[in-house]
C-alpha cells in the first residue's frame, strides 16, 4: 500500500515524488515514460542552477535524483 501516488513522471510530478518521499511517505509514481514534454526540448535556459541543459539530460537527473 502507498500513501501518494503521482500520476506523472514530468518535473512536476517527480518533484512531488521527491518532496512526499523525504516526508517518509511511500510513493508511488505511475507514468508511460519520465521526462514528458522536457524530453523534445533540446536547449532549456535558465532553469535554476544550469544556465543550459538539454531537456533529455534535465530528466536524466530529475529521475536520478528520484530514485
């Protein structure tokens, strides 16, 4: 049994995992594929801490750091 489950493997959804995860709530996240739309974005800008990502590399270390 889990106490959250996301539906949504995109930043958002993700960041929800992370923050329920740290609360010691077991989560659970149901998603086709992680990334959503970020994953056809080639150059994202001034995202917080990286002045210029890859949306495919931006969801290889959300989902990194979601595990």
């Amino acid at each position: 049994m889990y106490h959250v489950i996301v539906i949504g493997g995109a930043s958002a959804g993700l960041t929800a995992a992370m923050y329920t995860s740290r609360q010691g709530l077991k989560t659970l996240v149901i998603t086709k594929d992680i990334g959503g739309q970020a994953l056809l974005t080639n150059d994202i800008e001034n995202y917080p801490a990286f002045e210029h990502i890859s949306g495919f590399e931006l969801m290889s270390k959300f989902e990194q750091h979601a595990k």
